[in-house]
C-alpha cells in the first residue's frame, strides 16, 4: 500500500514539491512561534524572587552644583529620613535607575578566577533587601558593617554563585568587576526583574558608598496599604520643596510591570499574526490541492470503487497521501530545527525547543488531517458508475 503511494507521489513529483516546501515553511515558522510560546511559559512559571506590589518608584536627579560626593550623601540620607518620617511609608532604598520593570540596565562582564559572565550590575543600598523582600539562601545583606572595608560588599543570585563557585561555598570568596574586588556576602534566589516573561539573569548587588553615589537615581518607597493618590500628591509636593530643580516622577512597580511585559509581548503577537497569515495560506493551498486531485483522480477513484474498493479506503488513502507529503517535509525541518539545541543557539535550554519541535510537528500533522478529512470524504462518496460514465 505505501510502495503504492510513494509511486502516486514520486508521478506529481513536481506538484507535491510545492506542497511539500509549504509544510516546510509552516513548520519552521511554528516552531518559532512554539519555542517563544514555551520560552515565555517557562519564565512565566518561575518565582519571581521579590515583591512589588506596594513598592512605588522615584526617579530624580541630585540638586544642580552639588558635585561633592560628600555633599551628595548627605543630601540622599536626609531625603531617605523626610521620606520614611512620613507615617505610609514602610521603608525607603536608594538605588541605581536600573530597578525592576525599567527600561535602564547596566551589564559587564564579571569574572572569578578564570570564569567570565556577563551579569546586570544593581548599586543598591542597605534597606533595599527589606523594600523588595529578597529571599536570602546563604550569607548576609550588606550593612553599616561594610562600610571602609578594603573590598567592596556584593550579593550575588543563586545562579551565578553556581556559575562561579559550582557546589562550593560563595560567601568570604572575591569577584572581579572594572578592576576591583569585590567580596561576596550573600547569596540571594534568582529574581525576574525583568517582566514576567523574561528568565533569571546573572545578578550582581553593589553596596552604594561615597564613591558611587553618582548612580543613584531613583528611590524605592515600600508603602503601606493606607497609601492612596492624596498620598502620592503629598509626597510628590515634599520631595519637589526638596529636591529643587530636578524632574521627579513617582511610578508604581505593578503598573511598570505590566507596560514592561506588554511590551515583551509585542514580538509574540507579530509573529502569531505573520504565522496566522501563513498557516491560512498552507491549509487554501492543501485544501484546493486535494480538491483538485479528487476532480482530476476521479476516473482512478471510480475504477477503484468499481473493483471493490470501499469509501472509507479511498478516503483513507487520501488522507494518507497527505500525511506522506507532511512527513516528507517535517524530515527536512527536522534536519534544521534539531541544530537550535545541538548548537545551543540564543542560549536556550535545551528541552525548550525540544518541546517546540514536538509541538510544531503536531500542529502540521493536525493541520493537514484538518484540511484532507473533507476532501476525503467527498472522494469517498463518489459512485463507480457516475465517475466511469464522466471518463
């Protein structure tokens, strides 16, 4: 039977190829479209490592003249007392304008012995455990205790102490960073800060000293659940009697949230939009190709009715047909798509496209009983005589 229809496809050898090169498409796109799919699932199921619900974010600039680092310090510590002297502030940190859900990073390549990542570099100070609720595995958060040491206080995620240190003990060990020691104090769980739909990233917290208090540029303020917008209106008229002319702007982290997985998903809906538009083309085709065969086959159909042949094997063998030419293409995509994994491509894990390529091959398989079913069954309604007397 299947001698038979290889034979039947290898005789419209040239009409098939077309086909054939549609599927192959099809899948190729699909399986972009699936390994984002499962890459975005997968980061969305993982813990998120902190809280941010009741954490507002105050972006600002330091006093225009003030250039003393000093003077700087002074100024950012008076301003955390006004802020958490007000009764619906819980606790207030310092940090970098890198916080979570920005669109600002900081990144370079850190390194511990003869190891190198890339890793996001966070200068945050003391309190900013407590306003994001960091989960701590091993060591400590830095503190006042750090202060004048000879090497730099820095916490570390659990997934780059792996990277650097494997099974070993992180805590007391050094780490290189823009030629400086930086001494480990802490191991914290990985945080997506980032958006719900981006994966853990090498993190590195720096401890905010005199020396870089030029990063700072924005103010985390953990509030309490009384905080309302009269609130915000007041804290918003206090830091602008302070901080004189600078642009101040108050966001809150759960509304930066969702602009920033909004736009991560941006990419996802072009592509589902350029796929949809692709797969409707691949099911006309094969869909008219299949009514084409059947208006062009119906004197083989009717000779093989007339011999005895059931409806259901003539719809059968159509339907098989189709699935021989989707298979014959998957092959192909196979041959590609198994490289992603193998070459470790985009840094991906490997059952992330594994589970694609399962994923797209059951979509073109799917798709194209789909679109053979109904052709199928109108061959096998064909009458033996009807289909003789047209020829």
């Amino acid at each position: 039977m299947l001698t038979h229809l290889f034979k039947l496809i290898w005789n419209k050898k040239k009409q098939n190829f077309l086909l054939i090169m549609e599927m192959l498409v099809s899948f190729l796109v699909m399986f972009a479209v699936f390994t984002l799919i499962v890459y975005y699932y997968q980061n969305y199921t993982r813990p998120r490592g902190f809280e941010f619900e009741k954490v507002w974010a105050v972006n600002y600039q330091s006093p225009q003249g003030m250039s003393d680092k000093d003077s700087i310090a002074a100024f950012n510590q008076s301003l955390k007392q006004l802020i958490k002297s007000m009764p619906q502030v819980e606790n207030v940190s310092f940090a970098a304008s890198n916080i979570p859900f920005s669109m600002s990073t900081h990144n370079t390549n850190v390194s511990h012995e003869k190891i190198s990542e890339m890793a996001h570099i966070y200068a945050v100070d003391d309190e900013h455990k407590d306003v994001l609720n960091f989960n701590l595995r091993s060591g400590r958060w830095f503190s006042r205790a750090d202060q004048g040491s000879r090497e730099t206080a820095a916490v570390i995620n659990a997934d780059l102490a792996q990277k650097f240190f494997g099974n070993g003990q992180p805590i007391g060990k050094t780490i290189d960073f823009e030629g400086k020691k930086l001494k480990v104090t802490g191991v914290i769980d990985d945080i997506k800060d980032k958006g719900d739909y981006q994966g853990p990233d090498n993190n590195l917290f720096i401890r905010i000293d005199t020396s870089n208090q030029a990063w700072i540029g924005a103010i985390l303020v953990k509030v309490k659940p009384t905080a309302d917008a009269a609130f915000e209106s007041r804290l918003f008229k206090s830091l602008s009697n302070v901080i004189r002319n600078s642009s101040i702007e108050i966001e809150h982290l759960a509304d930066k949230r969702v602009t920033k997985n909004n736009l991560t998903l941006v990419p996802m809906i072009i592509l589902l939009v350029v796929a949809g538009f692709l797969i409707i083309n691949v099911a006309l085709g094969l869909f008219g190709v299949l009514w084409y065969n059947i208006s062009k086959r119906k004197g083989e159909i009717g000779l093989r009715r007339a011999v005895g042949a059931s409806g259901g094997s003539v719809s059968k063998q159509l339907v098989t047909e189709a699935l021989i030419l989707s298979t014959l293409s998957l092959i192909i995509g196979l041959f590609f798509a198994v490289q992603f994994p193998l070459m470790n491509v985009f840094d991906l894990a490997a059952d992330t496209y594994y589970i694609a390529i399962a994923c797209a091959v059951a979509f073109i398989y799917l798709l194209v009983i789909i679109c053979s079913l109904y052709p199928g069954r109108q061959a096998a309604s064909i009458y033996p005589a009807v289909a003789l007397h047209e020829e």
